[in-house]
C-alpha cells in the first residue's frame, strides 16, 4: 500500500505510517538543505501556519510541494515505489548522511564527521539564516 493508503487503517501499517512517514520527512529534509539549512524547518513553518485547517494526506503534501517545487511529491512516490535502501543512501549521500537498517522498524542514521561542534555547512546559523 502506500503511505497515504496506510493511514486509513494506522493500526495495522503503523510501521509504514510512522517509519514511511519519518523516511520522507527525512528525505525531504536532506533534499530541501541543499539548497537553504533552513528551508525544511521553513517548510514544516508554513504547514503550521495553516491555523485551524484540518489537513488530509493529499492537502498536506500539497502544502509541503508549495514549499519545495513539487520535490516532496517527487519523493513520496520513490517512496510507494518501494525505494531501494541502495536508492534511499544514494538520495541522503549528498548531506552527508547514511543509513543502515537491520530490521523493518529498526534503521540508524549516521551523521557525516566533523571538526567542529557546530559543522560549518549542517545546520542553519542560531540567527536562523
């Protein structure tokens, strides 16, 4: 099934809907960083801003294809594809991320090495540009 199909019953797919949904969300996050360390947390900004507007799946990837020029659609559907773990190292190799998965509810995530507490280049500035 896919994602969205997942949520109409989340007690039996719960390990897609939450693991399928932390997957995209870092995905698309990895993807947005590219071009701005700030453009993920502003696009989750504008999905919060939507005030007492109940959203469905297909309004908040509406929402989050706004933000990011059609890229979370792009990545949701690799993702109910059934994006290889080769394909999924490859998307995150570019942030310096890498992920190992040992179990279908069991994946880590490993961050690229650096010198510096803060690692000029990964995160946004605290002044948030």
């Amino acid at each position: 099934v896919t994602l969205a199909e997942a949520g109409k019953e989340k007690h039996k797919n719960w390990e897609l809907v939450y693991g399928g949904g932390a997957v995209m969300a870092l995905l698309l996050d990895a993807e947005l960083s590219r071009t701005s360390p700030t453009a993920f947390r502003d696009a989750l900004r504008r999905v919060q801003h939507q005030g007492a507007v109940t959203l469905d799946a297909p309004g908040l990837l509406k929402l989050l294809d706004e933000a990011s020029g059609g890229r979370a659609s792009a990545i949701m559907q690799q993702l109910d594809a059934g994006m290889p773990t080769a394909q999924l190292r490859a998307a995150l190799a570019p942030s310096g991320l890498t992920v190992e998965g040992f179990a279908t509810d069991e994946v880590y995530v490993g961050f690229a090495d650096c010198d510096t507490l803060g690692c000029a280049g990964m995160m946004a500035s605290p002044n948030g540009r």
